[in-house]
C-alpha cells in the first residue's frame, strides 16, 4: 500500500529506446520516491499481422528473450543490477494469454495453442488480431510457462501479469507455488478485466475470473470488477454517500 510502481514501455522512454540507455535516467526515477519499476513487455515482437511499424509489445515472438532493439539479455541484466543498486525493486509484463503469431512456442508446440471452430488457430477477442491464444487445458504448456517464469525469477523481483483473469486462476496458482522455490519474496501484480468486458466474456464462454478469486494467487490487483462503479462515482453518475 505504501509503495510507488513507475511504468517504463524502453523502446518510448528514451532516444535510444534501449536499456543502456535507461540507466542514466535511474537516479532521476528514484528521486521521485519510487520503489519499483515494471517494464512493459521486453521480449521480441512478432511479425506476423503485426499493428504498425513495430508491432504491439503485447504480441510476443519468444518468451525467453529480450528484444534486440533494446539490447542484450546481459545488458539488462545490467540494468536490473543497477536498479538494485538504488534499492529499487523490477518486474517485468508476462503475456501469458497469447503469443504473435509467428512465435517460438507456435512453432515447436503447436498443440499449445486454441484452435476456433474451424479447427484454425485464432483468438476469442477479435480486437486483438496479431495474436493466437494459448490452450491452458494442455498441462505441458503449464510446465513451458511457469519453467519460462522460474528463469525470470533469478534474474527479476516480479511480474505484472497481463490479462490474468483469462489464465486459468490453478494455473497461476502452481506459477506462484514454483517459483518461490527460486525467489520467494516474488511480487505478483495482476491485471485483470473491467466487470463489463468480464461478464461479454463469460456469455461468449471465454473464462474470466473475478478479482475476488484471483487473489488467491495475486499479492495486487487492479481491481477492475469495482472500476466501472468508480468512474460513475467520479463523474457524479453514482451517489455512494448512503453507502458504508
């Protein structure tokens, strides 16, 4: 409750858009009272049916590496050393709903992925049309992404998780039972849905969990089962006052 979490997306926070290159800004952050930093996704971007120029960070081409655009895996490790250094703590985005669509996991595991009703690979969220979700009823990708999950683990103190409520909450649980074994003071963010998009989701049989449960797994949440209430609050739609 009483920490600060800055938000860093490399590739927009400096010039260079790399990880070198954000060091020399680390001192500036943590003067701003800050305690941890969460890095937007840092792996490699897919090509395929890629958004824009560059893609979304959100369509990831390999779990296991870092983007070449922002530099090395030893330089962020660097990186991560050196937030250290200034008794900051880092976490980094995990994106464990889909993969781009020319992704490592999709070519060596192809029975990882949802396949639609035309027995296609494809995703339950038309919006997000340069991805594929994963299939979390194969329990061989459970130990893919939590093995995934543990080499982090050595290397950052956390994860902001991106749409966790779409990832089976048994699934996150065992994530977490793991990878205490490699850091136990691990800090598990979840991002979960809005009540709204939650409740088109479940009508269309997409598994959402409710904020509720997942903090079963989850040490903080962004509350989004309460968001839309909070909204009309703040724009005078919703008079909580007679409210305890």
């Amino acid at each position: 409750e009483n920490q600060i979490i800055y938000s860093i997306y490399v590739r927009n926070h400096t010039k260079e858009g790399t990880f070198q290159s954000i060091e020399k800004d680390l001192d500036r952050i943590r003067s701003l009272g800050v305690d941890i930093l969460w890095f937007l996704p840092i792996h490699p971007i897919g090509n395929k049916g890629k958004k824009g120029s560059l893609g979304c960070p959100y369509s990831i081409q390999d779990y296991r590496k870092v983007n070449p655009d922002y530099g090395t895996l030893e330089e962020f490790k660097h990186l991560v050393n050196e937030i250290h250094k200034r008794n900051m703590k880092c976490i980094i985005d995990v994106v464990y709903n889909h993969t781009s669509r020319d992704s490592k996991l999709l070519k060596e595991h192809p029975d990882y992925f949802y396949k639609n009703e035309k027995n296609e690979f494809g995703n339950k969220i038309d919006d997000w049309s340069d991805v594929y979700d994963l299939d979390y009823n194969n329990k061989d990708l459970w130990d893919y992404q939590i093995e995934t999950l543990k080499q982090w683990a050595g290397i950052v103190d956390g994860f902001r998780c991106d749409v966790a409520s779409f990832v089976p909450l048994a699934f996150w649980k065992e994530a977490v039972k793991q990878v205490k074994t490699i850091n136990p003071d691990c800090i598990w963010l979840a991002e979960s849905v809005h009540a709204g998009f939650g409740q088109e989701a479940r009508k269309k049989g997409i598994y959402s969990e409710y904020d509720v449960n997942l903090f079963e797994a989850f040490d903080i949440e962004y509350e989004y089962d309460i968001r839309e209430t909070f909204e009309m609050v703040l724009e005078g739609k919703w008079d909580c006052t007679n409210y305890a």
